[in-house]
C-alpha cells in the first residue's frame, strides 16, 4: 500500500510541473503582444496572468518543500509529533495538512 505521504507529495509534485508548463506557456502567450500593457487592452490580462501564475507556482513549490520535510521527518521517525510540546499531532489534522509541524493547541497558540 501507498504511503499517504508519498501520495500527497507525488500530487504535489504533479502540481508544480504543471504550474510551471502553466507559467512558460504565459510568458510565451504574452511574448507574441505587443509589451505594451499601458496601451494594449489585453496587456494588463497577460500580466496579471503571469503573476498569478507566478504566486499559484510559489506556493506550490513551498508545499512541495513542507512536504519533502515531513517525509524527513517520518525517516527519522519524528513525523506526527509536535515539534514544540513534542505531544502527537491529532490524526485528523495530519490528514488535512499532512506537513503539519504543530499540534492544534501549539499552532493556536503561534497565532495570537
């Protein structure tokens, strides 16, 4: 059986080289205008286009890295505790953010 974490890093993964095709193809669409995005109506959509595609890729790329992190983590057998009390990470919310470093109370607690 998979490791949900491999899956979820396999997804992430996926992800970024998808928003990557996604961004080169912006970039591309946007060299064949005229550049001139003050006077061109289409200019402000491809550079919105870009640096949403841009943020979209970030994240994703950060996601990814949390995500090689937490694999770390369970090599070195320390995935699912908390790394500021130490205590266990509740199952459900490894499931939902399964690069979670803090157990809920000590993410509460880093939000105030």
């Amino acid at each position: 059986m998979t490791d949900p974490l491999e899956s979820t890093r396999a997804a992430a993964a996926e992800r970024v080289v998808a928003l990557r095709r996604e961004l080169a193809d912006v970039i591309s669409s946007a060299s064949s205008t005229t550049g001139d995005d003050e006077h061109d109506p289409e200019g402000a959509t491809i550079g919105f286009e870009r640096a949403q595609a841009q943020a979209l890729l970030d994240q994703a790329v950060a996601a990814l890295a949390d995500l090689d992190a937490a694999l770390e983590r369970q090599r070195a057998g320390a995935y699912g505790s908390c790394a500021e009390c130490g205590r266990p990470i509740g199952t459900e919310r490894l499931a939902a953010r399964p690069a979670a470093l803090r157990c809920i109370a000590c993410e509460s607690s880093r939000r105030r």
